[in-house]
C-alpha cells in the first residue's frame, strides 16, 4: 500500500493536534509499503518525532499576509490547493487527511485519479472552532467550516473519528445515507513505558494543558470562581497546580489570588505528575478528545473531568476511574465520591496501555483498514 499523509498541524509543537498527528502518521507509515507526509513548514519548525522511513515534503505557506485574509474570507483554507504541483505524478493507493479541512481544493483531484480517500477528524471542527475562535472571525470561519467539513465527510471513501461522539456528530451534521465511518481513538506515538509513581498522601490536585489556549482559558477562569471553593469545602487540605503552556496574565493574576500554583512552560510533565494525587480537567469548551487527559491516566491517577472532556474516556467511566461532572452539585457529589474511594494505579495504567499505546492504536487502524478493504 503507498500512501500520501496530508497533515494540517504543524509537527514541532507538543499540542494535542499534534501529538495526536504524529501517532497517526507513525501507525500508517509501519503498516504501508511507502507513504509520503506533506505538512505545513514555518521558520523552526521542523518535524520531530516522525518515522524516519517517511518521505517527507514541507510546504511553506508564502502568500502574502493580505492575500491570506482574503483567502480566509472567501473560504480557501488550505495551504496544500496545488497539489498537482506538490505531488506531480506519483501515484497512491491512499490518501489521508489528517484534518477535515484540508479536503478543500484537493480531493476532487485524487478522486479523479480514482485514489481512495481517508479523513481523519481530529474534533467536530465546527464545535472545536466555534469555541475557540474570537468575533468576528468566527463568523465566516464556521461558515466556511461548515461547508468544508461537510464536503469532507460526503467525499471521503472513509471517515475515521477520535470518539464516538465526534463520529454522530459528523454523521447527523453532514452525512446522507453512504458514508463510511469508523472510530479509532487516539494513542501515542512512540513505543514507552509508564512509571507508577510513589503514591502521594497529601490530596494534591493537578490541571494540565495549553494554558493559553482559548477553550481553556474560557473555561478555567469562570471554573475558579465556582467550582474551586467547592473543592476546598470537600477537600479543605486540598492544593491545586496548573501546569502548562502560555499562561495569560489574567488566569497568573487569579491563580495567584486564589493560591493556585502554576507551572508555566514545563520542559518535562513527569515530575510534575509524581507529586499529584488526583487529575483534574475543567475543560467544557471544544470539540473531540482532550489529549491532557491522557497525562493524568498514563500516570495512573484518578481524573474527574467535565462532561465535555470525557468524550472517548468511556472505558474509564466505566471502571470508575473517571468521574464527570455537568455542574457544580455533580461536581461536589463526585468529589465526595472521590475522597471516599481508593485507586490502584497500576490497574488505570494497564487499562491505558490497552487503549492508548501506539502499538494497540497501530493494531485498531490495521483492523479498520482490512474491514474497509483498503490494504494493498
């Protein structure tokens, strides 16, 4: 099977759109015979953490700032549109999108070429821009969005989701009757183990994250004037540490008021996970799974989360390792939960395994690639 990966994220950072990229370009390059990565290139921005057997082709974006505002108004958000030029005529028996958006001005193209298509849906773009978009951009950006993301879903050969809600979402939004889709979750992108890390007495909660991120900021700071006080009235010993990227001077003024810790820009999440005891994402804002969870898991933690971020942690709800919350009654009840339960570290990290290991990820996109009949 030869296969071309279009990436919309860059693949220097440590988001979440790109640590999740990078697990799917890594499990379809070891289960192709050849695949070629076009992704976007910006000054330091390098790929890192790619399998170094991909053919990798960068592409810099260098239309003037003016002519990409225009291009943004009238819908063109792609930067890969030329994609004859990009790819010439090598021929694929794969494409895959990693993001709904980049269909736009290039799958007719392949389907022309009778190549089959793959879209990869990190979130419901819709929702996820919709919260994370400023007015009054966000108004042609979702009307754009909305077409875009429609055509990606009605052209592919096969949509692939993140969770099941994302994928019924997509489906009652867009969907006609034909389209094929399959649920794959996210994982890692490299083969690693997980420590347990000495269990800590103390109840010490911990939030990780793009701090900066609109989606979180929105909804950290309205969760600190009524929900933080909740618990401290549970946990009244309790201490609370955000630790992550770009903080804002508003959430650093607050936190500081409130006695929240923050570690702004940590160069490794490690050590800041072997001194928590509980996991918490207060998250209720954006679209598909939210990877910080993954943090709080891997290290065998106990999370409560908000509704919106349980998306795709369905088999820890189950077990009772995840606990949500819709409001601040729920969010008092399982946090009482909480205190009076005891966790097993070493179970929540075994089932992790299960579900996010890159070799477990690269076995389910096997199995949805057979069943869909597009290995060669």
């Amino acid at each position: 099977m030869k296969v071309l990966f279009i990436a919309y994220q860059y693949l220097f950072g440590n988001g979440g759109g790109e640590f999740a990229a990078r697990a799917f370009i890594n499990a379809f390059a070891e289960i192709a015979d050849e695949m070629t990565l076009l992704y976007p290139m910006c000054n330091g921005g390098e790929a890192t953490g790619i399998n170094k057997s991909i053919r990798c082709i960068p592409v810099w974006d260098e239309r003037p700032k003016i002519r990409r505002i225009i291009d943004f108004l009238i819908g063109r958000q792609n930067r890969f549109r030329n994609i004859e030029k990009l790819v010439g005529d090598d021929d694929y028996d794969v494409v895959v999108y990693s993001g709904g958006l980049l269909v736009e001005g290039t799958i007719d193209f392949f389907k022309r070429r009778g190549i089959k298509t793959i879209t990869i849906h990190h979130n419901y773009d819709y929702e996820y821009f919709r919260d994370n978009t400023k007015f009054p951009m966000r108004i042609p950006q979702l009307f754009w969005i909305s077409r875009i993301e429609g055509e990606a879903v009605r052209k592919s050969d096969l949509n692939i989701t993140l969770t099941p809600s994302d994928k019924e979402l997509l489906k009652k939004h867009y969907a006609r009757g034909n389209e094929q889709f399959e649920v794959l979750g996210a994982f890692e992108y490299v083969r690693k183990e997980h420590p347990i890390y000495t269990d800590v007495e103390e109840p010490k909660f911990l939030i990780t994250g793009s701090l900066g991120a609109m989606q979180t900021e929105n909804s950290l700071l309205p969760w600190m004037d009524e929900y933080y006080h909740i618990l401290k009235e549970v946990f009244p010993s309790a201490t609370l540490t955000l630790a992550g990227k770009n903080p804002s001077e508003i959430l650093l003024e607050k936190a500081s008021r409130l006695g929240i810790e923050v570690i702004p820009n940590p160069e490794s999440m490690q050590p800041v996970l072997a001194k928590a005891k509980y996991y918490l994402c207060a998250t209720a804002l954006g679209g598909g799974l939210k990877l910080r969870v993954m943090d709080g898991l891997s290290a065998g933690l106990p999370v409560i989360c908000h509704e919106v971020s349980a998306r795709g942690y369905e088999a820890f709800i189950q077990q009772g390792m995840l606990l949500v919350y819709n409001d601040t009654a729920s969010f008092r009840r399982q946090l009482e939960i909480l205190k009076k339960k005891s966790y097993d570290k070493k179970t929540t990290i075994e089932l992790y395994e299960q579900l996010f290991s890159f070799e477990h990820g690269k076995l389910r996109l096997f199995n949805i690639l057979q069943k869909q009949n597009l290995l060669k």
